[in-house]
C-alpha cells in the first residue's frame, strides 16, 4: 500500500493525463481513484482537463463511471457546471439516446437510485464514500428551451 505522499505525488503525475486512462476497466477505477483521494487542487485540474471530451467520456461503457463519481465528490459546482455540464447539455439529444450517457443523465436526476442503478455500480460508488476529501453535492444544470 502506498504511503499519502507517494499517492499525492502519483496523483499530481497522472490528474492532466487521465483522460488517456480511463478507456479501461483499470484505468477507470485508477482515475477513479484519483477523484476520491486527490485534492480540490488535483480535481480541479482533473475536471479542466476533461474538457472536450466528455461526450466521448461520457459514452464509454467504463470513462461514465468517472463522469459519477466527479458528480459526488467535487465540491466546485461553478467549475463542473462550466466544463462538464455544458458539454453534456449541448449533446443532449444524443446523449440521451445512448445507453452509457443515459446512465450520466440519469445520475444527475436520481443519484444512486437503484431503480435506475444495479447494486455492482452502487458499490463501485459507495466504495469512495469514505474518503477524507468527499463533499456529496448536487449538481444542477438547466438545459435552454430551443424554439423553432
């Protein structure tokens, strides 16, 4: 197991690549990981640089789990709401379309419902409850009316 600075240092050399990562079974629970144990510092970089990916994120059967666990943990709506929710609310109609992004909207209405959740995601997500950083927020968005 790894002493609390080697996990810091390991987090800072991987926050700006993890988007390279998180493709994988064990890139996604690495960057999930990362989340849970780094600091608001480490998930600010973290965040920004998702940035024009998450709708590719967000439709990959294992990046969407990452996509969730930044919705319980990061306690930087503005920030979140900036990059991530504006990229998912400009791509809804597609988004809701497809299974995997079905799952990121449907987190954000009903966070770990298991209706809409089976118990594997359920504990997959409770296991970072513990973590000393977590701050559950809700994280609201408003999608604008198109009139045409």
């Amino acid at each position: 197991m790894a002493s609390e600075q080697e996990r810091a240092d390991m987090i800072e050399q991987l926050r700006e690549r993890l988007v390279k990562l998180l493709h994988t079974n064990e890139g996604f629970r690495v960057a999930m990981q990362c989340v849970w144990h780094g600091t608001a510092k480490d998930r600010k970089v973290i965040v920004k640089s998702f940035k024009t990916f998450v709708k590719k994120i967000a439709m990959e059967e294992h990046g969407h789990y990452v996509l969730l666990t930044m919705f319980d943990c990061i306690d930087d709506t503005v920030l979140v709401k900036k990059v991530i929710m504006s990229e998912l609310a400009d791509n809804l109609s597609e988004l809701a379309a497809h299974r995997h992004d079905r799952r990121v909207l449907l987190y954000l209405l009903c966070p770990r419902n298991p209706i809409y959740f089976n118990s594997v995601v359920l504990r997959v997500l409770a296991s970072g409850d513990a973590r000393n950083h977590l701050k559950h927020i809700v994280v609201s968005f408003t999608v604008q009316s198109h009139h045409y």
